[in-house]
C-alpha cells in the first residue's frame, strides 16, 4: 500500500482507511493550483461536486484477488464544494464512549485510528483521472501540508478512489456512493442562501449583560453544507506538532481531541423571522446539526443546535447561552467567511 513521504505509517484500526486517503507526496495547500477563487472548476472537478457516503474499503492484489473481506460498516462522508474545497470524515462504528470526565489520555490513545478527519483545496488532472486532495489540516497532524493523490473512476452514483498501487502491485479501492439533493420541497431561502462551504475567522464571547469574555481563537477550520442535506465541520487549534515518535504517546493522543475537532451528518433549518428568544439580536433561526459522527464518541448521535445570522459574506453560529467556568452565562458568536463558489 503506498504511503505519503510524510506520512509513513498505517493507523492500527482505521489503517485502510488512513493509508487510502494518505497517499502522495508533499505540499503546502495554498500551493495547490487552481486554488484561486477566480478560476472557474474544471470539468472534472465540477463532475465530483456534491456529497458522497461511504459504501466499502476493498484491498487487492496485483492480479485483482480480494485479499480480504471488503470493509462495509465504516460511517463517513466525503464533500466536494463548487468553492473547489473538501472535507472527509470517516468513522468506525464500535467506538466506545470516553468516560463522563473524559477524555483521559488513555481513552484518548484507545480511540486513535477510530476516526479520520482532514480538509483542504481539491484540484483534478482530467487526463491522467486522478483528483488530489491538498491538506491544509487533518485530525493526525502528520497529514498536514501533504497532497494525497488517487485515481478515480465514476460510474453513475459511485467513485472508486484509488491511491497509487503499493511496491507489490497490491491496492486499496474506496467507494462512495453520490447522495441526492434534497427534494426542492424541501429546500427553504435559507437553505438555498446556506448551500456551500465556509472558512473559520473568529469567535468572540460576552456575558448575558454585555461584558466581553476573553476566549482562545481557532487557527484554521472549514464548515461545509451540501445540498443534499449533510454537514461536516473541521476545527483545529494553534500549538499542534507531530509525534515524537511513530506512533503517539497517550498524552500525545490526548493532545489532538484537544487540538482537533470535528463532526458529520445531516442538519435542518428552522426558521424564525424576528426571533426574541434567539441569543444573537440579528438571529433569524436556527440550525440542528444531526450528528452520526463525532471525534468524541460521546457526541454520536446527539442534535447541536446553532442559532444562526447569514448574510452573502459570512454565517454567524451561536450555541444555545451557555456557563463558563466562573458561573456566567456566556452567548458564544462564532463567525465563518463564505467562500465564493466556482
């Protein structure tokens, strides 16, 4: 199986997966060409656009034998926005939940490999049918900065994504399965006006009667909403570094839930012109994020709730009031810049 020249080590659980989606060399993501937002999406990029689920993780031989039993049951979506940004989330489905004052740094290092999660420019070479993935960020840090490079085949509503064959011919094939958009009955002015992918830019924090909380920014992170009705989100914290050694340490794994966070699944709009009871003054609703997956087990399964403000530039998130650590109810405001579509 081919592996990233920064990336050189299969994930012990998730590792078909990893190694799947951590193939080729290195780069910088703002490097990846055809990144600005002028150039339109080629035509192969365009043909990738839309919201893909995970159907199986097959492993092959030079002489295309399964060389094992094909993985069916990982959860995961993988999104190709017309912006021309990405984001994967794939989860394995037995994870066990961290404890209730969790995660401890052992529980953190159980679940490493459980769940994989990475974002970035996305550009295709229509000629020789391959699509790289360039990674601005991912829940391993080692992924960071890479260019993961696969050839793709589409028939109908499926992709095959293939990384390069490993040194004995053998290969990893992942297929997804195209979901439909939302049926147009379905489909609200705001859902319309929300359809697309945006960048984080800040996140301010004041108390009920208007005092000002000082609260840590976010370095880089991305919130996608496709047409078909899911969401993915990707946050990542300043102060990240690689491993020490090949594999982390449990306060080396303890470190990424702290440092990375990120969920998928399908959400729905509720709408509420001149909302009173709303946190933000300008809120106009608010948003429930279904959450199949989560890099905390806990949060499988669970709604998130965010108030929102939408305007043609950028969307404003508001959890429901909240307490800090001194006992205050605090309204959170976490803004994202929109970025232009294709």
């Amino acid at each position: 199986m081919c592996m990233a020249s920064r990336y050189t080590r299969l994930l012990v659980v998730g590792g078909f997966v990893v190694a799947l989606l951590a193939c080729g060399g290195s780069a910088g993501p703002g490097d990846a060409p055809g990144s600005s937002a002028a150039e339109p999406l080629s035509a192969g990029q365009r043909q990738l656009v839309g919201t893909w689920s995970l159907a199986s993780i097959e492993r092959r031989s030079a002489d295309d034998e399964l060389l094992a039993a094909p993985l069916e049951d990982r959860l995961g979506y993988l999104i190709y926005d017309a912006s021309g940004y990405m984001g994967v989330t794939i989860m394995r489905p037995d994870r066990v939940p961290y404890s209730e004052a969790g995660p401890t740094a052992d529980e953190a290092l159980a679940q490493f490999g459980s769940y994989t999660s990475y974002f970035g420019p996305f550009t295709v070479d229509d000629v020789e049918g391959a699509v790289t993935h360039h990674v601005e960020a991912s829940l391993d840090p080692r992924g960071a900065g890479s260019e993961y490079r696969r050839f793709y085949t589409l028939v109908e509503d499926r992709l095959t994504l293939q990384p390069p064959a490993g040194a004995d011919g053998s290969k990893t094939l992942v297929t997804w399965v195209r979901q439909p958009d939302l049926p147009q009955s379905e489909v609200t002015d705001t859902h319309t006006a929300l359809f697309g992918a945006y960048r984080i830019d800040s996140v301010a924090r004041h108390t009920t009667d208007g005092f000002p909380v000082e609260i840590d920014q976010y370095e880089t992170g991305y919130i996608f909403y496709a047409p078909s009705g899911h969401m993915s989100v990707h946050l990542v914290r300043p102060g990240r570094s690689a491993f020490a050694g090949d594999s982390p340490t449990a306060d080396e794994a303890l470190r990424l839930t702290e440092t990375y966070g990120s969920y998928f699944g399908p959400f729905s709009v509720r709408e509420m012109a001149g909302c009173i009871t709303c946190p933000g003054p300008r809120d106009q609703g608010y948003l429930t994020h279904h959450l199949t997956g989560s890099t905390n087990p806990r949060g499988t399964g669970t709604d998130a709730r965010r108030y929102y403000e939408l305007t043609d530039t950028d969307l404003t998130l508001r959890p429901p009031v909240g307490t800090d650590d001194e006992g205050r109810e605090v309204v959170t405001a976490i803004r994202w810049e929109r970025l232009l579509r294709r």
